[in-house]
C-alpha cells in the first residue's frame, strides 16, 4: 500500500499552490499594483523551488527538526509539519541544476529576503520597486526551476494557447522573452570567464561545425540547419528549423531545371562555444535573432505526360 505524502512535503501540492501564487502576481501586474506582483511572484517562485526538490523526494524539502522527515517517506504522527528554508531550498538548486547559477542563486535569496523584510517588519522594501530591475531574471529562474523536470512556463501559467485569454498570452510571451534575453546574458558571462586560450579554443570548434553534422545537436528533426551568429559569446552558431513555404524564382528560364526559393523558418538555436540554446521561435525573435532562412534550389523539372495525341 503506498503511505500517502503530507501537502506540506507533496510536489504537486506545492506546484499547485506555485500555480496559484503566480497567478496572483499577474493580476497584481495587470492593475498596476506592482509591490503586490513582486510579493506574490517571490512567493510563488520559493514554492516551485520546492516543487523542484520534492519531485525528486519530499525528504529534500522537509525540516530536519521535528517529524518532516518522517512526514516525507509517509509516516505522519504531527500535523504541524516545517519545510526547509527559502535559502536553503536556493542552495540546494543549484546542486540538482547546472543551469541554476550563483547570479540565480543570489537573485532569489534577494527576492527571500526583501519578502521577510514585507511580511514580517515595518519596511515595504517592494515600494518603487520597477519590474524591469527584476521581472527578466525572475522568469529566467523559474523557466531552468520548471526545466529541472521537463516543464515550461507554459505550463506552470496554466495556458491553454486556444483558450488562453489576451492578457494572459501576453503575459506568457513576455515571460518568454525576458527569460531568453537572461539565458543569453548568462552565457555571455560564462564565456567571458573562460581563459584566452580557452575561449578560441570554443569558438575554433564552432566555425568548423558543419550544418548537417549539427542535426545531431537539436531536439526537434530539423529540415534544415543553418549558421548564424551567437548573441552572446559571437561565434558561429546554427539555427534549425522547417519549411514554411517555396516559390518558383523569377531568374528560371531553364527548360530542364527549375529555381525554387525556399523559407525555412527556425524553431531552435544552438551555440556550440558558450552552450546558449533556445528552444522555440518566440525565444529566438526575443534575442533580435532572425527566425526566416531563404534558399534558392535547383530543381529537375517535372513534366505532365501528354495525353490524346498518339
């Protein structure tokens, strides 16, 4: 008989309640009370935090003191059960994420700690407060939190694309896109610490790279890779992608061949020096990357059999 987990330690009560919470930051957001939507957006993000460590066992989650841990293999004698720590739960992130960096880890005990500080003293340290000082590494955190198992920010907002209301799809997309611009300034950073050496080193590897070799590289089965600059270490990077759409050229006047131009559009970017990957076509577009790759193909003509005439 599997013992059955208490709330307090149970991932997907605390994915719902993370749900919840920033569900009520974004109504926050949309009437301009922007210390409410920080406040419920720091505690939102602690919870999918918690999520993130629960999912892989409650124990990671459960207060050392007391019955938690007895609570988190499902021997419950109390109901008064404490969870570990908002700074406890960041440092523990970044052991179970490569991607949950100490930049990450310090914007979100910063969060934490301003939280505290509303919550349980005199200060109001959200006041005046502008989203764009924090709003961009907010979304980043909870986009490589919600990667740990698979997710997105989709999913953690509850959207439906066909339903979705327009606020909420707006709000969506530009979680999207400040989490992508993050990703690209993470990189960056990371890139810059590497030495001289090896840095050209990376970026010698990148510009020998051949298209078709870099197939091997992207989840999604590209139709087409092709090169492009990275944004943030500036190496040679590739783009994968699908075809939109083809056109005979206007430059065909060869009976036996034919000039198609073809668009490919990109779903995908990848960096082979610095490790920048984007995995969707809004994330691409946020970093002023062009997601639309034409190609002029040389085609046998193909000709209708004749019909009546013998």
């Amino acid at each position: 008989m599997t013992k059955q987990i208490a709330p307090a330690l149970s991932p997907e009560a605390l994915l719902g309640k993370s749900k919840a919470y920033i569900s009520r930051a974004l109504a926050a957001k949309n009437t301009k009370d922007m210390g409410e939507y920080q406040l419920w957006a720091s505690l939102a993000l602690e919870l999918l935090g918690k999520w993130a460590l629960a999912e892989i066992h409650p124990c990671l989650v459960a207060d050392p003191q007391g019955n938690a841990l007895l609570a988190a293999i499902g021997i419950n004698v109390a109901t008064d059960i404490k969870t570990i720590t908002a700074k406890t739960v960041f440092e523990r992130l970044g052991h179970v994420s490569k991607r949950f960096d100490k930049k990450t880890e310090e914007h979100c005990t910063t969060m934490s700690l301003k939280r505290n500080a509303e919550l349980h003293s005199g200060e109001v340290p959200f006041a005046a407060v502008l989203p764009g000082a924090w709003e961009g590494r907010f979304w980043h955190t909870a986009a490589v939190i919600l990667d740990i198992h698979g997710k997105d920010i989709e999913v953690w907002l509850g959207i439906d694309p066909a339903k979705a209301p327009k606020q909420l799809m707006a709000d969506y997309t530009h979680a999207i896109e400040e989490a992508a611009k993050i990703r690209v300034e993470t990189a960056a950073d990371q890139f810059a610490k590497l030495t001289k050496a090896e840095r050209n080193a990376a970026q010698a590897h990148a510009k020998g790279a051949d298209p078709l070799d870099m197939r091997r590289s992207f989840k999604m089965f590209a139709e087409k890779v092709w090169a492009i600059e990275c944004p943030a270490c500036k190496s040679n990077a590739f783009l994968a992608g699908v075809c939109y759409g083809e056109e005979a050229s206007d430059d065909d006047n060869d009976p036996f061949e034919e000039l198609v131009v073809v668009l490919y559009v990109a779903e995908e970017f990848y960096c082979p020096a610095c490790g920048l990957r984007l995995g969707s076509r809004e994330e691409i577009e946020a970093v002023d990357l062009d997601v639309e790759h034409t190609e002029t193909e040389a085609r046998q003509r193909e000709y209708e059999p004749d019909y009546g005439n013998d």
